[in-house]
C-alpha cells in the first residue's frame, strides 16, 4: 500500500465489465506525472492514451499492456490542429465490458483539458465503474514553466478561456475586466485572441506572454503586449509558418511583464536548456548521465559507439570465478561497470551472490564502478583517493606483504583492449595478477542516417566523450562532430584523442567522472549564456551559430 492510499492493483474489479482510470498525464513534462498516475498505468490492461501524451506515460506501464492506436476521424479539425479522436470512448467501451482495466490518458488534466467529460459519462450510463487521477492542467503547469505566476499576494480574478470555443459574451466579460486572462489557442490565433480582448475593452499596452510546447524542453516564450503580440511574432520569423497549428498558451495582464518575466523564468534559463546533447556510451551506462543532463534542460540523444560482448574463449573466466570461492585471491579489483556486470552474470550462471566475495578485498576504479558494486551488494574496500584510474590505483594499492596478506594473488577482470599498466603496478608491489579478459568491446553499428547527418551538419549542440575509444568509434561509425558542436572531454587522454582526429576541445572535466563532465558542461552553458546576455545579444544554442572562431579549451 502507498503513503497516498491503496494502489488500484490492490483490490479486485468491482465489476465483471472491469474499471476504467482517466488519467491526466499534465502538459508534457513527464516529471510531472502524479503518484497516483504511476499507480494506476503500473496495474494497467489497457492503455488509451492521446498520441502526444503516449510517450510520457507507456514507459510507467507493465509491459504486456495493451495500446490500441486512436484514430482520427475529424478532418477539419485535424487541419485545424486539434483532431478529435472519436473513437476513444469506443475503445474504453469495449476493454472494460471485457471485464479489463483501462487507463484513458488525456494531456494535462481530464476535468479542465479536452473532452474526458463525455466519456465519463459513457461509462456512467453503462454501468462502468470509474475513477479520475487530476493531472497537472495546461492552462497552469505552462504558465509556471514560463515564469508567470498567475497570482500574488495581492491576489486577482483567474480567467481561463479556451478561444477555440469561446463565445462573444464570454470575450466581453474578460476583456471588460482587470482579470488575468489565461487563454488557450493556436499559435497562428494569438493575435486574433489578442484583437478580441482588445475589441472588448482591454488596452492594447497590456502585457502578453506566449508560450510553445510549455514544460518541455523545446519551450519557447514570447513577450509582448497585446497590441504589438502579432508584430512581434513576426520579427521573431515564427509566423507565418507551417507550424502555425500549434498550441499555446497565452497570459493576459500585469504579471506577464517583461521585468518580471525574466527573473523569474526559471525553467528556460537552466545551462543547457533546449541543447541536444550527443552521448555516445554504451545504452546500460548512458540511462543515469542523460538524466542529470535533463536536469540542466539538455535533451540527451544516446548513441552507442561501443558493444560488449563476452569473451570469445570463456573458460579462463570460469576458472577464474571458481577460484573466488575455492579461496585463491586476496583481492579482485574492478576498472569499470562492465567488468561488474560481466563477474556478476557468472555468478548467477554458477547461482551465487554476493556473500562469494566474503574474506577477499575489493577495489574499484570510478564512482559508477563503486556504484554497479553496490548495487551487487558488495562495498569496495579500495577507491582510489585521487585520480580515478588505474595510476591513481596503484597510488593506493598496498604492497604484498607476507606476514599479513595469506595470498598474494590477484583476479582483474578486464576488457580485451584494456593496457597493461595496472598489471604491470601490481607485479611491482609483489603481487601475482590473474588477468583475465571479462568481456570484449567491439565498434557498434552505424547509428540511423538521420542522426549520422546531424552530427556532421552540426545538428548537435555539444557531444561528451568519456574515453578515447568513444571518439575513435563515433568518428570511425558516424563521422566527425561539426565545428559548431562543443566538445566536452573526460580527461586529457580523451582530449588529446579528440585532438588528434581533428577536433577543438571546447570543455575538459577537471576530474575523471562522467557527471563531474555534465557539470562542466552546465558550467559553460551558464558562461556562454551569461556572456550573450550582457552583450545584449540572443541567447542561442551553438546549433543555432554559424562557425565562427575558433574557442579556446574552457577547464572548470
């Protein structure tokens, strides 16, 4: 049971025609999802979800949970942007008289947003039991991702208007009062929303903000007032455009200021907000550094330039694990993640755990490495306490002593490309090394053509190389990063690497960590965005720039 109450899946079906969940799934941030809401997806049959929204709530879903696709059948509004999708009360219908649970995602929230209203009562009429899980409406959620707070403490009316459907004496009632106005529309009907309030009485000087894909990381706002809205869409050359259909929201009055705005829009002055990030590491290392970059607004793109496969001859690391339990090593000493993985795959191969590692000390080389230990169950008795590399290792390893070490072995499970500094150390401290290759990296497969593109056309706004293998495998399965992307580097070796293919080095972390690099990364954003803002000028993306000079390496 929850801290918020009993889980769906706590309780059976009340009825044989199953259960029926509307789901508000808020306005595109998939942070925003509630706790309830992950609930509710987790005990899911059947998920019908809007094509916008599907994305942020599948991954919440179990996964044999079915999707049926909605189909649009309004052709008029699908040229107006906004489709109807009349067939998702069909298909609620028929999941739940089939004595199923079904999950009706809706963006923002089901009461205030789109038409989960008429479906409810489908599910009234036939006797269908139902509940609702709010969500984060949109009418709220992007205005305090803009910055644009919608009250004080002097408090005022709220109005929301959807302008799609709002009638002209519900134009006059708004336009006529003091109220912010909160207006839900196109892109390309923000300056005729603008013209009725001011039609019914608003003055033209009023301040105006208008916001694009809010509480995602394509945000975009505009600040203008409602006189000039039309005028400044233009100058900015997002209208007239193609994508004119797109929703927005608009906020109407006195807190939409300028002045104010720009202290308080926190969400699109993060580092890297908006940068399309490449990481190039293999898929399982790559999960926990695109979301710290997510975390300074960055949209992380994962390209695996590096494969791992077990060893081409297996019995030297059976051998190897065996001797773990039968006591033949003092110490084994992990140097990266994979290493981890591939003695604890053998260990669930033999049916062991942890409690192997008993009476035999352990060394690991990085932060992730100690971590992947961890989650094994098993603390490192030895992290370096300086540089975190196999030099940095050695600094701390202990010479073999024989009075107090009963053997003097070690087990390093390694790569196949790994060097042999480490081993050599180890000899020299009196120590007999079992290297033993764990597993084999090979070049991954060219990523899609699309993104090949991007990376040679400058599509991307910054790349991070963890290790030289990572830049001598993008190059060799991609091609070279474009002279606008900024290059963030993981240690000198890695730079100078890069270097020598041809590439400026923009940012080298100051310690050898993959999220020590993310900070330096944000830390540079912040400068370059702090720079352009004191010039006066836009704040851009580096994607955004045409080549310029070249930039000197930044060390923070």
């Amino acid at each position: 049971m929850s801290p918020t109450g009993p889980a769906v899946s706590d309780f059976p079906a009340l009825s044989a025609q199953g259960h029926v969940t509307f789901l508000g799934a808020g306005p595109g941030d998939p942070g925003l999802l509630t706790l309830r809401a992950v609930e509710a997806l987790a005990s899911a049959d059947v998920l019908v979800a809007e094509p916008d929204v599907l994305g942020v709530v599948r991954c919440h879903a179990r996964a044999g949970v079915s999707t049926p696709e909605l189909t649009v059948v309004d052709a008029q509004s699908t040229a107006a942007g906004v489709p109807v999708l009349r067939d998702a009360v069909n298909l609620v219908m028929e999941a739940a008289k089939g004595g199923r649970r079904v999950v009706r995602a809706v963006s923002g929230d089901p009461g205030l947003d789109g038409n989960a209203g008429a479906e409810m009562l489908a599910c009234a009429t036939a006797g269908i039991p139902f509940e609702v899980v709010p969500g984060v409406a949109n009418a709220v959620g992007v205005p305090a991702y803009a910055g644009v707070p919608l009250r004080d403490a002097q408090g005022a009316d709220v109005r929301f208007v959807d302008a799609r459907t709002a009638s002209d004496r519900c134009w006059a009632e708004v336009g006529a009062s003091d109220a912010t106005a909160v207006v839900s529309t196109a892109l390309d009907s923000v300056a005729a929303a603008a013209g009725e309030l001011v039609a019914a009485g608003r003055k033209p000087d009023t301040p105006l903000t208008v916001t694009v894909a809010g509480t995602t990381t394509r945000q975009r706002t505009w600040t203008a007032t409602l006189g000039t809205i039309a005028q400044v869409l233009k100058q900015a050359k997002v209208l007239p455009s193609p994508d004119g259909h797109q929703p927005v929201i608009a906020v109407v009055g006195e807190r939409s200021s300028a002045a104010q705005r720009d202290q308080l829009a926190w969400f699109e002055s993060k580092p890297l907000f908006g940068w399309k990030v490449l990481v190039p590491r293999t898929k399982e290392q790559a999960a926990s550094l695109s979301d710290q970059l997510r975390s300074y607004g960055a949209v992380p793109h994962e390209v695996p330039t590096i494969a791992v496969e077990p060893p081409r001859t297996p019995q030297q690391m059976e051998r190897a694990v065996k001797g773990l339990v039968t006591g033949r090593y003092e110490w084994i000493a992990f140097t990266s993640v994979n290493a981890v993985k591939a003695v604890r795959e053998k260990f669930e191969e033999y049916g062991l755990d942890a409690r192997a590692f008993a009476g035999i000390k352990v060394a690991a080389v990085g932060e992730q490495t100690a971590a992947a230990l961890i989650d094994f169950g098993v603390k490192p008795d030895l992290v370096p306490s300086g540089e975190q590399s196999a030099a940095g290792l050695l600094e701390d390893w202990p010479p073999y002593d024989p009075v107090f070490d009963p053997i003097d072995r070690v087990f390093l499970p390694r790569a196949d490309i790994a060097t042999e500094t480490l081993v050599a150390g180890l000899i020299e401290l009196g120590w007999e090394v079992d290297d033993v290759t764990a597993y084999r990296t090979v070049r991954a497969s060219p990523p899609p053509a699309d993104t090949r593109e991007a990376i040679k056309g400058g599509g991307f706004d910054a790349v991070l190389f963890t290790s030289s293998s990572t830049v001598r495998n993008l190059v060799g399965i991609a091609g070279k990063p474009h002279n606008v992307t900024v290059i963030a580097c993981i240690g000198p070796a890695t730079a100078k690497t890069a270097e020598e293919h041809g590439l400026r080095v923009d940012v080298l972390s100051p310690e050898p960590s993959v999220h020590r690099l993310a900070e330096a990364l944000a830390e540079f954003g912040a400068r370059r965005r702090e720079a352009a803002k004191e010039a006066g000028d836009p704040v851009t993306r580096p994607s955004e720039r045409r080549p310029g000079a070249r930039r000197r390496r930044t060390t923070t």
